[in-house]
C-alpha cells in the first residue's frame, strides 16, 4: 500500500544497516545504551507531561514505574553486558571426544517491539534496551491510546538515534495490522492476550519468534496468619498504582473468612490514607486512559456488593477505589481481566477452595500470598502455575534486574528483564569445533553389529 510505503523502507533501511554487521560490536551497544540513558534524562520534563497528559500520573509515580525504573537497567545492561556476551564453551560430549564446543550469541536482526498504553514509556524502553544489548536494529511502535506519549518517544528517538538503527512508526490500528503483516526477524508484544492471539497469528504466518507479555487475572491469596495491617497496605499499594492498571495489579483477592472484616476495614482505611476522603481530587491518583475503558470498568461494578467507594467521575475519567464483598465466580468482574481500581473480595474456608478459584482463571501473570505458614506458602508456590510473584508483598518481584519477568500459557510466553532480555533478543548458536586429531571411525559406513553394541555402550555412558 502506498501510504504505507515508508514503514516497508525504515524496515529495508534498518535490514540492510544490520547486514553491515555495525551493531554487534560490544562498545557500539554500549555507547547507544549511554545515548538512551542520556536522551532519557534530558527528556524528562517532557516525559513527566506526556505521562500527565495521558494518564494523569503524578511525577512520582512517573518517575517511579516509567523513568528511574529504566535508568536503572539501563545502568545494569550497560556492566554486565560484556560478561553476557562472552562466547561459553562447553564440555565436549563422549561421542564428540576430542572436540570444542562454543555456544554464541547472535542478534535475530531487525526487532519489532510493539508497546501498550499503560506504562507506554517504560514497557517501550525496556525490549529496547534488551534489542541493543542483543545487537539487533528496531522498530517500536507506541500505543496510540497514550498519544502524548508516542508521540514523546518518536521525537527524542529520532533526535538521538538514526533511523536506520532505531526508529519509531506511530499510527493507530490499520498500521498495526499493516506493521504485523512485515517481514521482522523478531517480534516483542506487551498488551492483552486477545490481541496477543493476534500477534502470534501474523507473527507464525511469516515463522517470525516472538515474545509475548499478556495479562490475566493475578489472585491475591491471604490467610488466617498474615499480618493484615501490612498486606491491606502493600494490597492497597499495588492495586491501585497507576488505577489498577497494571498488568500483575492484584486483580481479585482469595481472603480466609476469620480475617476477611478486618481486611476490608484496614484497605478502606489505607485508601483514605494514601489519596484522601476523596480520591478523584486526589492529584497522586492516575486516571482511566480513555471514555471507552472507563465505561467498560463502570460497568463492572456491582452496586449490590459494594462495601466501599463505587463514585466515578466521567469528567475526569477517574472510578474510586471500589471494595466489592461476596463475590462469586458468576459475577461480571470475575469474567475478565479488571484493569482498574475495582478489589472483588472472595472469601474462603478451607484451603482447597482456593484452588479450585484459581484454576477457572488459570496461569495468571502474577499471584500474591500473604501468610506466616511456610507450608501453605510451599504448597501455594508449588501447586499453581503463574508467572511470578510475592510472598507478602505485591508488584516488586518486577524490580530486579537480575531475575526475569514473563508470563506462561494463557498471560504470555517467554521473559525478559536484565539477562533475560539480552537472552530474549539474541540466538544462542551452538558451534562444534572438530580436532584433526580426533575421528570416530564408528560412525561411517558400513556399519556393523559390533560397531552397534558399542555405539549403545557410549551413549549410555554420555
């Protein structure tokens, strides 16, 4: 299509740039990661009003959940990439005796990263930063809900890096649709599981790879143990950073019945406590992203079993902290990912019941357990499939750069983060070095009885 004849040559440009083999060198990923360090620093102010903009995030959380957060693993690629990046040799097998074998890493080539709108500036930034590290070229393609944003990135991107190596194409959905139907050597997608789906359709149509970083609905488990000052704290924390959306926001809460009253009352009280009486004046609480969002969480509310909060301002496309009691896997918040400020409480008896919730919403992103009993921790972390998670706190499993974040089956595939990103981006290329030396005779023709038994011999010896 002609109008989107300037996607198909930024792609030419980048692949041919990549052939010249530029990006692979060591020191060449290292100065651009101190480039986007740089544009990212100088472009704060910039970044801070395009996040207030969007979403109307204070400049704390901004620089909390979109700035410092990529500083930091900027700081932390930036040492450790050298010693990633090293050739590994292996220890030979018995059957290739008197040979070398080296693992390399090796770029995929031109990257596509394709970013949401709920932390559009971090959950751009940070595949960039594992694509450099790799070695490879890319494109990001902003979401188009958080325009202040994209169109941020695509300035300070094509301020500082040339085209060629990374370049920014905005657009709504037909450029979606359009970018996904290219050619790239690597996918990365964060966003929902349904436009996931979607990704992975066009991506497989071409045998593209990719990585995917959906959602789900993330439980969060407290028992009769816990401390439950502290987890009504760190619950109320992290469900309502950014409004509740957030891809491993604590989605619904699993609470043992001896414990559920206080629980309720401690949130209600930590709510009020962390952005007022009332929250839609509150300037530390972010806003829905759009009319269409805000309606589709509005109507999730269940006025019948609201215990707490529940007003909404269309205005300011804010929805007040909302605690819903009694709820069932039969009502509406319970049939879809909330990605709001809405806290549906379940409640619970005896410890399998928890099981058998979790299980109709399987494999979520994240699962948070607040408990002092070591056994029924050992038992939650071992029987439940999720992408990861807390014991007694929420969100901060994502803060490492040294451990790696991703979902599994239904919330996404494959992980990134610190190493994990450098790993995500680059083909690890097995290399076989064959001595002169050394040659089994056995393994040519003809072959022989004798020359079996001894083949079964070695191999069960490997």
């Amino acid at each position: 299509m002609e109008k989107f004849k300037h996607i198909d040559c930024n792609i030419e440009l980048q692949k041919l740039y990549f052939n010249s083999q530029e990006t692979k060198n060591v020191d060449f990923r290292i100065k651009q990661l101190d480039i986007l360090k740089k544009a990212i620093i100088e472009s704060e102010k910039d970044i801070l009003n395009a996040l207030r903009s969007d979403l109307n995030k204070s400049e704390f959380e901004t620089y909390e959940t979109e700035i410092g957060v990529i500083i930091s693993e900027i700081s932390y690629a930036r040492k450790m990439l050298k010693r990633w990046n090293k050739c590994k040799k292996v220890k030979p097998s018995l059957i290739s005796f008197g040979s070398k074998t080296y693992i390399y890493n090796q770029p995929y080539g031109v990257c596509l990263v394709i970013a949401p709108w709920n932390y559009p500036f971090q959950l751009s930034m940070s595949p960039l930063i594992g694509s450099i590290i790799a070695g490879n070229c890319t494109i990001i393609k902003p979401s188009e809900f958080a325009p202040s944003t994209s169109s941020v990135i695509a300035k300070m991107i094509e301020k500082y890096f040339d085209k060629k190596y990374i370049s920014v194409i905005e657009g709504d959905l037909e450029v979606n649709k359009y970018i996904l139907s290219r050619e790239f050597d690597y996918i990365f997608f964060t966003g929902s599981p349904s436009v996931g789906k979607l990704v992975m359709k066009s991506a497989s149509e071409n045998l593209i790879p990719c990585t995917l970083e959906l959602g789900g609905k993330s439980p969060c488990i407290v028992d009769s143990t816990s401390d439950i000052n502290l987890s009504a704290k760190k619950i109320i924390w992290g469900k309502l950073l950014n409004a509740g959306q957030t891809c491993i926001a604590p989605d619904y809460i699993i609470v043992h019945k001896s414990v559920k009253s206080e629980l309720i009352k401690t949130m209600a009280d930590y709510i009020q406590k962390f952005y007022s009486k009332n929250p839609i004046e509150s300037d530390d609480y972010t806003s829905i992203v759009n009319k269409k969002h805000f309606e589709r969480i509005v109507h999730l509310i269940n006025y019948d079993k609201v215990v707490f909060g529940g007003g909404y301002s269309e205005e300011k496309l804010k929805i007040e902290p909302t605690i819903m009691d009694n709820v069932n896997m039969g009502d509406l918040v319970m049939r879809e990912e909330i990605f709001g400020p809405l806290i549906p409480i379940i409640e619970y008896e005896r410890e399998e019941e928890i099981f058998d919730i979790v299980q109709k919403n399987k494999n979520p992103l994240a699962l948070y357990l607040f408990t002092t009993n070591k056994k029924f921790e050992k038992r939650i972390i071992n029987s439940i499939s999720f992408g990861g998670g807390c014991i007694n706190d929420t969100i901060m499993h994502i803060t490492n750069p040294k451990a790696p974040f991703g979902g599994v089956g239904s919330s996404g595939m494959g992980s990134y983060h610190g190493k994990k990103s450098f790993e995500t981006f680059s083909h690890q290329k097995t290399v076989l070095k064959s001595s002169k030396l050394m040659d089994m005779k056995l393994k040519y023709p003809p072959y022989s009885k004798r020359g079996l038994k001894l083949l079964k011999k070695i191999f069960s010896w490997i």
